[in-house]
C-alpha cells in the first residue's frame, strides 16, 4: 500500500518564529509583544508605525545568517511527532518562507526534525502544487482554501487562528490543539485508510 503524503508548514507550526519576532521587536524598538498578544497573521497590524515590510524583514530575518540558532520549536514534542507520523506517511516540510533554504535545513537537521522532502513554495498558495494529501498548517485562510481542493488540513491552534478554530465546521479542516493532538489525528487517518 502506498504512502500518503503530509505537507507540514515551518513558521508558526514547527519553528516558533512568531517568539523570535516579538524577541527582535524588543531588541529594536523596546516594546514588548507576546505570542498570546498576536490575534492576527499580519503582525504588522500589532503596532501602528510598523509596515507590512518590516514585518516580513524580521521574520526573513530568523532564517539568515546565525539567526537561526535563537528560532526554537513550537513545542518539543515536535521532533517524536514527526518521526511518529513518518512512519505511516512520506513527509513534506513545506514553507513560503523567504528565508535562505540552506539555513532552515540546517535549523531542522539540529532540532532533529525527520523529512522526506524540503520545499520551499512561492507563496502560500505555492504550497498548493506540492502533491501532497494531507496539509499541517497554521495559517486559517490557505486552510480554507486547501480544503476547498478537496484537501485534508490539520490546522495547528494558534492565537492567530483561534478565532477561526473556534468558529470551524468545515469536515476537511481538523483543529489540533497541540502536536499530541495533530499526532493522533494524522494517525488515526493513516489507520483508517
């Protein structure tokens, strides 16, 4: 019987980039962000004085040069989740990240994070064309839309999307409330077929 292939994103869902934005946000302008504190994917929208550009600088950031070394995991279970679930599935880490690709695999390789295949995607709906059958995600509106292909996702809770998870009845979109929880519902699926 052929594997299926699960297609996990990288920020937000793997690395928790979102701890190193508010960390370089402190650093560089002395104000102070919490995880719990981001309600919405555009970060951007948290201060009034900061562009959509500089946003996406800081996060670009954590994927270059040394940088990488202070990006953590979303939990440390995610290591024994993946290798759990490649043992019923081919894995895909998947990422629109414009970061330097060379620098996320180094990063997954010292976290000890199993993967059959690394890609990185143009843009968010990029992660679309990568043939995979199941999507592991945190960003809600590329949920919606996976599952509007007739894809299963596992959106990952976040407080970016909780709002989404809460208000979710679509049968495609499975909310997990941790990586226990995106564990037992990608396993479950492979036993069920």
């Amino acid at each position: 019987m052929e594997k299926h292939v699960v297609s996990i994103d990288l920020d937000g869902t793997i690395a928790d980039t979102n701890s190193y934005f508010a960390d370089v946000v402190m650093e560089k302008r002395g104000r102070h962000v919490h995880k719990s504190d981001m309600v919405n994917y555009q970060l951007h929208t948290l201060f009034e004085d900061m562009s959509r550009e500089e946003a996406e600088r800081i996060f670009k950031g954590a994927w270059s040069g040394d940088n990488w070394r202070r990006v953590g995991l979303v939990e440390d279970t995610v290591p024994s989740v993946i290798a759990d679930i490649r043992r019923k599935y081919i894995v895909y880490v998947c990422t629109a990240s414009k970061g330097e690709g060379v620098v996320i695999e180094r990063w997954l390789k010292e976290k000890g994070i199993g993967y059959d295949r690394f890609i990185i995607a143009e843009g968010h709906s990029g992660k679309l064309l990568n043939g995979a059958d199941i999507y592991v995600d945190d960003y809600s509106d590329l949920a919606v839309e996976i599952a509007a292909r007739g894809k299963r996702v596992v959106l990952l809770k976040q407080p970016w999307n909780s709002s989404f998870a809460e208000k979710n009845r679509d049968k495609l979109i499975s909310v997990a409330e941790n990586w226990d929880d995106v564990r037992r519902l990608l396993l479950r699926d492979a036993v069920q077929g």
